[in-house]
C-alpha cells in the first residue's frame, strides 16, 4: 500500500489505500460481493462489532474501505463515508446533526431534490430552513439564529453556475457555532476543496464526475472523523440504510482513477464551448465561472484554482428567424446530433437539458471540443 503524502495527486489517486489482494495476488480492487462476514468465534464476531470491523456490508465492506479512504484523501479529510446517491449522502448527514427545534441555512440554488427534502420533510420533524440567495454572503448572515445548526450550500450553482464563496460562507457559519456543509459535486477534488476553504463538511454525487461514465449511482460525504462517524452510525447505516453496493464502489473506484486527467479535460472543453457561445451573435447570455465576463471570475480564480468546471448554461436571444426564445430552444435541442438531451452530467458524453426559463445547460463530454462545437454550430444554423 503507498500512501506517500508527497506523491502528486495523479499518482496517490491510483495508489491511495490500495494493495495487491494477499489471498491471490490480484492487483484490481477485489469486489467484496458479500452481505455478511464469517466471523472465527463468538469473541472474534463481537470484536468486531464493537470495533467497526467487517460484520455486515450495510456497515463497513472492504471494497467501500478503499473507495473511502481515497476520497477523504481527495478532499484532504480525516474521514469519508459513501453512499448509495447523492441524496443518500445528503439525507443521511443532515438527519444525523439536526433535531426538532433546530434551524438551517440553506443556499436558495441548491438541486431541486436537495430543496424538496429541506422543505417538505425536515418540516414535518420540527426543523426549520431558511432559503436564501447564499451569492451574497450577508444574505446568509442576516438569516443566521442562535438555533442555527448547519449552513448548506452548493457551489458552483446548477444550472445558473454562479459561484457561492465557500471561504466566506463558512466563517459565517462558524461565527454561530454552525456548521458549514459545501455540495462540491460540481467542483470535484480536482478543481476545488471545500474543506480547505473552511467547510465541515463537503458532500458529492459520485455518479457524475468523480465515477465519469454514467453506468452507476453512488454518493459521498467527507470531514473530520468525529463528524463521519456521527453520519455513519446510526444515521446512514441505520436510518436511512442508503449503504453503497460493493459492485457501485469498485466502478466508482475504476473511475476515479482517470479523475485528474478527465476533469482537466472537462473544464478544457467547457472553456472552448463557453467561448464559442460567447461569440455566437444569437446567444444573449453565457455562463461559465472561467470566463473572464463571468461577474465572478476573480472568486473563480482563487476558489476553483481558475477552472470552471465541465458544465456550461447559455440562454437563446429572443425573436431569432421570429422564434420565440422556448421555441427557439426547443428547435436547437432537437436538432443535435452529437450531444444527447438527458440528465445528470459528469460523464463522457455530451448532455443537454433546458429549465424552465430556456435556461440550456450543457453538461460537456470528453469528445473533441472541435465536434461539441460543430454540432452547436450546425444545430445553431437551423434557426435561421
């Protein structure tokens, strides 16, 4: 096992927590496929109950061990625990720190079920949340209670891409005791670390970029090992049972792998299409955080490392060819032939998908940049 700290970061992502199997010899993380552990005697299985040792795979499998201990080590983390989805992860952490009577802070962007859960479920157990547009970080502190328990944020914001200060944020958070949640599954390790920043907690959809193939689910949190162990038991391996498959964690961790060099060729290509759209005369508005119109740039610079990540939104002008705006969206869309109308993002190839207000989101692939953008070229003339 190398876990040499003063390896780069594209060798310890390879190396990090891994042995060859000492039964065989195998090289590949062994899928631990099993519900239960064989235990020598009654002593031995009740030492490991009370050790954390490997008793049943809703509690702790060796293939999840791997995949843990390098994604701690990604966010530079004392301690990490997956699960079966982001809102696996998501669920499990807030119901183990929150109870009736507590208040939280939350980043008015946030994803959509991420929202749901805050509103519609933690209400019916006595918890309040206050929404707010956590761009402007006095917003956050105006709304902050002296039962405030946790700020929640996300950074940067889907689809609108604007960029919450994550530094700024938690100091806020931590002014009141709270504590300071970051969902960086936009970011990824490679482009942004919350923890560094200040966050207590940074939460991620390992489905999307830190997997990067779109052929399973799976979720992450990371922090210091007190706050871990208080989302691993009882909440995540009790309450909401949402413990990730061995099969899910050996694919994340086969991802993870061609992380560095895919997330450096994501914001690669997102730049170029964020460029491309800029220039094009019928879009009206692109963002992106690496663009230098980005009202944000700066905080990009020094929160993202100047990377902005693989997911680019671009609005239509209205009145194209006499076109409404949702029409004219709507046409482009359909007339794709590279990039495919789908959720989720993160992965090899190109999506598209459009909100409410003909807000189009690309969540850019690992195709050559030069085809992504050919293929908004010719969907782009078919409005005219």
């Amino acid at each position: 096992m190398s876990n040499n700290i003063n390896q780069d970061l594209e060798t310890k992502i390879i190396h990090w927590g891994h042995s060859a199997d000492p039964t065989t010899g195998a090289l590949a993380t062994p899928i631990c496929q099993t519900a239960t552990f064989a235990a020598k005697t009654v002593e031995h299985f009740e030492e490991l109950c009370m050790t954390w040792g490997y008793v049943y795979t809703r509690e702790c499998n060796p293939t999840l061990t791997e995949l843990e201990a390098k994604l701690a080590m990604l966010e530079n983390a004392e301690s990490a625990i997956s699960s079966t989805s982001g809102m696996g992860a998501i669920t499990s952490t807030i119901l183990a720190l929150v109870k009736s009577g507590d208040h939280i802070v939350s980043s008015d962007g946030i994803f959509s079920h991420t929202k749901l859960f805050m509103s519609e479920l933690l209400s019916k157990f006595g918890v309040e949340v206050t929404f707010v547009d956590a761009v402007n970080p006095q917003n956050v502190k105006d709304a902050m209670k002296p039962n405030t328990k946790i700020v929640y944020i996300e950074s940067p914001l889907n689809p609108s891409l604007d960029l919450v200060d994550i530094k700024t944020i938690a100091e806020i958070a931590h002014e009141n005791k709270s504590l300071a949640i970051v969902d960086s599954t936009f970011g990824t390790p490679i482009v942004q670390r919350p923890i560094d920043l200040g966050a207590d907690l940074v939460i991620h959809s390992l489905t999307k970029f830190i997997n990067g193939h779109g052929d399973t689910l799976g979720g992450a949190v990371a922090g210091s090992k007190e706050l871990i162990d208080l989302v691993r038991w009882p909440s995540l391996c009790c309450f909401t049972g949402a413990s990730l498959p061995p099969m899910s964690a050996w694919m994340i961790l086969r991802g993870m792998k061609t992380l560095d060099m895919r997330m450096k060729k994501h914001c690669e290509n997102g730049l170029a299409v964020a460029e491309f759209l800029e220039e094009e005369e019928n879009v009206e508005l692109v963002k992106y955080p690496a663009l230098k119109s980005h009202p944000q740039y700066e905080l990009c610079k020094t929160q993202m490392n100047g990377l902005g990540g693989g997911v680019v939104s671009f609005k239509l002008k209205d009145g194209i060819n006499g076109l409404t705006r949702d029409q004219a969206s709507r046409r482009l869309m359909n007339s794709l032939e590279l990039a495919t109308i789908a959720t989720s993002l993160g992965e090899e190839h190109t999506l598209v998908q459009m909100n409410g207000e003909n807000l189009i989101r690309i969540a850019v692939g690992l195709e050559s940049s030069n085809d992504i953008i050919n293929d908004f070229k010719q969907a782009i003339k078919k409005l005219k």
